[in-house]
C-alpha cells in the first residue's frame, strides 16, 4: 500500500510540473507578444508625433479674403406692351 501512495505523489508531482510548465510558457509567449505590439504601437506614436511636429512647424499661409463684387443681374427679357385692353362700361 505504501508503494501505490509513492507512485501515485509522483504522478501527481509530474502532472503538477508539466502544468505550472505549460503556464509559464504561455505566459511568456503572451509576454512576448505583448512586447511586440507596444514596441510597434511606440513606433508608430513616434512617427506621428514627428510628423506633428514637422506640420506644425511650416505655417500654412492663411488666404486673405477678396472682397467681390456683387455680379449686376443681366436682363433677361423686356415686356412690351402691345395693345391697350379696351374696357366697356357696363350698364
């Protein structure tokens, strides 16, 4: 009976090491990832923020506003009169 409790605490130490194992390196890996995705999330930040600075930097030439005038409204038709309408009294 003692040597089935050794076998089975070994088992179970074995089991207990491979898990804490595969924990780790998942961790690692997730860790590493991660790494990399800041490393290249900070790039791009450094290059927009050079690209900020360099915008800001040239001043952009504000137009100056030119004061048009209003176009004349071009007559389109003219009305002529052609007879005067002849108006009876009424009795």
């Amino acid at each position: 009976m003692k040597k089935s409790h050794n076998t089975l605490i070994i088992v179970l130490l074995v089991v207990l090491i491979v898990v804490a194992g595969t924990a780790i390196v998942l961790q690692y890996n997730q860790n590493k990832s991660v790494a990399a995705a800041r490393d290249e999330l900070q790039s791009e930040v450094y290059t927009l923020r050079g690209e900020l600075q360099a915008a800001l930097a040239t001043p952009t030439p504000t137009p100056t506003p030119v004061a048009t005038p209003a176009p004349t409204p071009k007559p389109t038709a003219t009305l002529k009169a052609t007879a005067t309408p002849k108006v009876t009294p009424t009795p």
